[in-house]
C-alpha cells in the first residue's frame, strides 16, 4: 500500500482541493493573508502526514505530533476566517467536519504508533 492509499492522506487531499475551489469565494483583502495562511497550514499537514508515512517508527511519533499541532492551528484560522466573514457559515461548517475527521484519524494514527 502506497502513501497515496492512506485514507487519511485522501481525506486532506480532497479537503485541499474544496480549499482551492473556495479562494475565488474569499474576499480579496482576506484571500492573500489570512486565507493563504489556512492553505499554507493545510499544505503543511498534508506533508508531515506523507513523510511520517514513510518513516521509521521512531522518527513518526513526533511527525504525527506535528501535524496534530498544525491541524490545531489551522482549525483556528479557519474559525478566525468564518468570523471575520471571509468565508460563510456553510463553508466554515463542511471545512470544519473534514478537520474534525483528519483530526480523529490522526489521533488513531498516534496512539497505534505510541501503543507500538
């Protein structure tokens, strides 16, 4: 099974791709601050979820943690961009559903990893 066959990875994959479709939706004053800060954000979390993929199981433990915490830091500029009306209410809401299953799925990942 390939990295690109983890449904974790599919799942942030598609969620990047529902991102990308919304940035002609943003604001323009929000689109190149706040907004590329949550697509930099997601980016980031797709990448640490590939390279633990591929690493060992001492150096995975702390790239899952990594993710975990800029997961955390992307659903609060998500919620900062929902409230200050960058993106409406049934964006913030199918965005915040996916974080919160990539967030379930990494916690699984995690605790097999420390229970290893």
């Amino acid at each position: 099974m390939s990295e690109l066959d983890i449904p974790i990875f599919k799942k942030s994959y598609d969620l990047y791709r529902a991102f990308y479709g919304y940035r002609l939706d943003v604001p323009r004053q929000d689109r190149y601050a706040l907004w590329q800060q949550c697509e930099n954000g997601l980016l980031a979390v797709i990448e640490d979820i590939l390279y633990a993929s591929q690493s060992g199981p001492r150096e995975k433990l702390p790239m899952l943690e990594k993710a975990s915490a800029r997961l955390n830091i992307l659903r609060v500029f998500v919620r900062l961009a929902k409230d200050v009306k960058a993106i409406d209410g049934k964006k913030y809401v199918a965005i915040e559903q996916d974080l919160d299953e990539i967030g379930r799925m990494l916690g699984g990942w995690i605790r097999s990893t420390k229970d290893r």
